[in-house]
C-alpha cells in the first residue's frame, strides 16, 4: 500500500516515522520473535505452561508440516491506517526439506531447501542464489536468510518452532501468562493462550485437536509509546502484527514438488543477492563502494563534536538509531559489546541518534549504561545524506573512508557477522575474505 504524505506535513513526519517502525518488523523475521513467550516465573499458571510445551512437542516430533501463511501488519495514528499483507505457502521435511515460497505481497523472499542445495530468491531483485543445503532444519534457519532476519519476518515464527528448541523459541520475555479459555477459530476449536511483556501481549489460538498455533497476534503499540514523547501525535498509534495459518498438512500428505525451485521467467542466478547488504536488508545501498559523506554532529556530552573527516585511518562503526525503535533495543546491546572488544584497536564506534530531544537520549543512554560515543542528528540532516530510510541502519567505513556494507535492521546473527567484518577490515581485508 502507498501512502502519499506531505513531506513537511504532521501527518507526513508520523507516517514516515510509522513506516521507519513498520519496516523492521516486515523485514526483520528474527525479530518477530523477541515478543514471543518465554521463561515466566514459577508462580504461572501450570495449565498454560503444561500447554505450551504440549505445542512445543509437537511441533519437535513433527516430520513433515505444510500450510498457507498470511501475515498482516496494522498500524493505525490519527484516523489513518496502513496495512501491509504478505502471503507464503510453508512446508517443512525432516531431516533438512524446508520451502517458505512467496505467494503475494511487497515484502519478502523465497526459500527453497530440497535436502541437496539451497536457493533463496529475491523476488525484489528478480535475482537468486544457490548453495549446498545444510544438514538441518536447525542450521537452514540460522546459516540462511532466516536466520539474517532478510526473510521479510514472514512464516518466521512458526519455521523457528521446527529447530533443536521450539520450546525456548516459544517461550521468551514473559512477565505473566494466563491461558484465556477454548474458542471456535474459522470453525476449529482453539485454546487461546495470553502472554504479557514489557514490549507488548502477545496472543496465540493453538488447535485443540494437533497443538499446533493457528494465529499469533501482537501488540505491539506499547512498545510505541517512545514515540509519543517526540511525536506528540502519535499518542492514539496502534501497531497489530497478526500471522495466520490456514490449510495445515502434516505427515506423509505433504507433496514433494514443495520442495522443487523453479526460476521464475527472467530471473538471474548471483554470488551476492543482496549486493552488499548484511543481515536486517532490504535493498541494495547506493553508498557502498563510495566515499561515506562528511558531516559533523554535535555529541551527546555538551560542548563535543564529531567529525568524520578526522576519522581517517581507523575503521568507523556508524549506527542510526532511536529510543522509540524496538529493534535497536535488540541492536544496541549487540554495540556494546563490540565497543567493548574493539575499543583498543584502530575503530570508532559512533551511534547516531535520530531526532529525539537530547533530554531523551540522555535518559536512555545513562539508564542502559552504554559507553560509546553518541552524536545528536536532531533535524535529520544526516540520515538524509545516509539515505537511511528505517532504524536501526548501522554502516562499516573503511580506513580509506569507503563504505564496504550496511546492516539495514536487527538480526540474531548480527553480532557474529560484524565481528567477522570488523576483524577482516582492521586487518586490511575485503569483506569476502576469512
């Protein structure tokens, strides 16, 4: 859906900080997993938790699994609504079979393991790659584009269930958890379960009859609330992210030919699909292979600047970030961890926030204990002139002052993958090489 907003409107600057919110979430998969259920405490109700690791079972002792899966993401502000729909046919088989096929809708990617190679099509780019299939359903979600979260965060969350731990993949970030009672779901009776974190509740129907999760609803407008302190109109935002799935096969019924890829008409096989995109992308960046453009911001401790022409001849970690953004919650501490590791060496780390009051960030920054350096982007001049069009984005600069990748999102494998860059770029190496 296209939403066409006057630049320099209000309901221009909400629809396009909605989108900025919207994107991590239709792009990211990993991501959608931070708000599903885990670990509550002891005192939970037994019946909720004896359910849940009923469907975790069941979902570890299934051979084969097939169903059409729709994805709606909603966000309401102000009267206006913007929806966005993706549609993929599912299917997984033991040991290492697994299709997630896109079947509608702008966002997302095709992939195709058939226990021998691997293809993963971008239907965006028309382009498609191919490799030796991994061994397992397990390491198909973490070695491939599901597990960089550049799957389009579709089927994501019901694939992860079929790894070595559905149970700890079900249950994540909980404070409290009730089972709500039985309900008749497209003519299917459903146990509806409901979870409460800090971010947002979470809802899942589980069939009565298999266990297996028909619906995933969450809410995600607590988490916006950030918003409302630099954005006063967003203050009535709703955010609902609801994945649905219909026509459900199991056991020996599942086809074969789910696992066949075909190129579509006018597709091209590629080494590098996402041309120069790392985990959480979305789009080829036009700024890699360029000089990164020289700005100067002022830092969050008063009275200090940052200039990145002074940069050269160390490697520069330039991340784009908000406090209302859920994912750099995920990506944040990813930072400072290797701001930590790095800090001695020739790299600067410099985190760059994305108009929010200083007061805010401050607040933020001091409440989470971070220690890099952050740089105030009040007006947005610079993520302009980074084209940074969602949070977080965060872009490796060679000692030449070159831009050799960006990482557009969060992903769980970010950290592994940064590290690697960070270690070949120190050492004066391509970004290809280990």
């Amino acid at each position: 859906m296209r939403c066409d907003m006057g630049a320099g409107s209000s309901a221009g600057q909400i629809w396009r900080r909605i989108t900025k919110i919207v994107a991590p979430f239709a792009v990211v998969g990993g991501l959608l997993l931070a708000f599903s259920p885990h670990g509550w405490g002891e005192d939970q109700p037994s019946a909720a938790e004896a359910l849940l690791r009923r469907t975790a079972t069941a979902y570890q002792t299934l051979q084969a699994y097939q169903d059409e899966t729709t994805v709606l993401i909603a966000v309401t502000a102000q009267g206006m609504q913007q929806k966005m729909e993706t549609r993929h046919r599912v299917s997984v088989q033991r040991p290492n079979k697994l299709a997630l096929v896109l079947e509608s809708g702008m966002r997302g990617v095709t992939l195709v393991s058939d226990g021998d190679k691997m293809y993963t099509y971008m239907p965006a780019l028309k382009k498609f790659t191919v490799q030796e299939a991994p061994k397992s359903i397990e390491a198909i979600l973490n070695e491939s584009v599901l597990g960089t979260g550049m799957a389009g965060g579709v089927g994501v969350t019901i694939l992860r269930l079929f790894g070595d731990d559905p149970y700890g993949r079900i249950m994540e970030r909980v404070q409290t958890v009730e089972l709500i009672g039985e309900e008749i779901l497209e003519g299917a009776q459903a146990h509806h379960v409901l979870s409460h974190e800090k971010a947002g509740d979470v809802e899942m129907w589980i069939d009565a009859q298999d266990y297996l999760i028909k619906r995933i609803r969450i809410d995600m407008s607590r988490a916006m609330q950030r918003h409302q302190e630099t954005m006063p109109g967003l203050a009535d935002m709703k955010m609902v992210f609801e994945e649905t799935h219909r026509q459900v096969r199991t056991g020996s019924s599942i086809p074969q030919d789910a696992f066949v890829f075909q190129p579509p008409a006018g597709a091209e096989a590629t080494d590098d699909l996402f041309g120069g995109i790392r985990p959480g992308g979305t789009q080829a960046s036009p700024l890699t292979g360029k000089q990164a453009p020289d700005f100067t911001l002022e830092r969050l401790k008063p009275g200090t600047s940052f200039h990145l022409d002074q940069c050269k001849g160390k490697v520069v970690v330039l991340d784009f970030w908000a406090s209302w953004c859920p994912p750099c919650h995920e990506e944040l501490p990813v930072l400072q961890k290797l701001y930590d590791l790095y800090k001695e060496k020739d790299l600067i780390f410099i985190a760059v926030n994305s108009q929010e009051e200083r007061e805010t960030v401050q607040k933020f920054v001091a409440d989470r204990g971070y220690t890099f350096a952050v740089a105030l982007d009040t007006e947005g001049t610079v993520s302009n002139l980074y084209r940074v069009e969602g949070l977080p984005t965060l872009l490796l600069i060679d000692k030449e002052g070159t831009v050799r990748t960006v990482h557009a999102g969060f992903a769980p494998g970010l950290e592994k993958s940064l590290r690697q860059e960070l270690d070949n770029l120190l050492a004066g190496k391509s970004l290809a090489e280990n």
